[in-house]
C-alpha cells in the first residue's frame, strides 16, 4: 500500500446505516431510517445521527460524509427527513441540498 486514501462511501442496510471506510478503517456513520414507502414518489430517508470516530474528530469527517451521504441520495433520486441535528445545520449551511427534504417534513 503506498499511503494513498482509499475513500469508500458504503450503505449498509443491514444496519441502517452509511459508513465511511479509508483502507479498511471505518471513520464515520450516518444511521438511517428509511420512512414506509407511497404509492408515488421518492424513497425518503430519515436521517436520524451523524457519528464520527472519536480518533478522526475535528478533522471535516462528519461535513464529507455527510455531502458524501446527501450526493449520493440525490443521484439515486432519493429525499430526505432530517433528523439529525449535524444535517439540519449542514442544510443550513449548503442550502443547495435543501431540495432534497421532503416536504411533508
């Protein structure tokens, strides 16, 4: 291995949760809920907390993988319930995900 980051942004459903991986050393989570599907429209969901390891604090982990999280949702044409403290703030502050909240929220 040559010292390179490997990145790797992986939704584990199983425990409800997107996990940000570097070379094998999990750095952070977003646990999720995803809300009962509709008839129509997209699938929403809850995020419910942002957990950085306490190792990698401090370091823009939570802001990455939380724009690593949002990027990724909007692609899949999915929305948003922000639970999540961190995310409402992070909205807040990059309102161009904004569009992503569902809007019975």
């Amino acid at each position: 291995m040559d010292g390179t980051p490997s990145l790797a942004l992986v939704d584990n459903p199983d425990r409800s949760r997107f996990e940000l991986w570097d070379s094998g050393t999990l750095l952070g989570l977003v646990g999720y809920e995803i809300e009962p599907p509709t008839m129509s429209g997209p699938r929403v969901y809850r995020l419910m907390h942002t957990v950085v390891e306490a190792k990698f604090g401090r370091q823009g982990i939570a802001r990455l993988l939380v724009t690593l999280v949002l990027t990724r949702l909007r692609f899949d044409g999915a929305q948003i319930s922000p639970v999540c403290t961190y995310v409402r703030r992070y909205l807040n502050r990059f309102p161009e995900y904004k569009p992503l909240v569902a809007h019975d929220t």
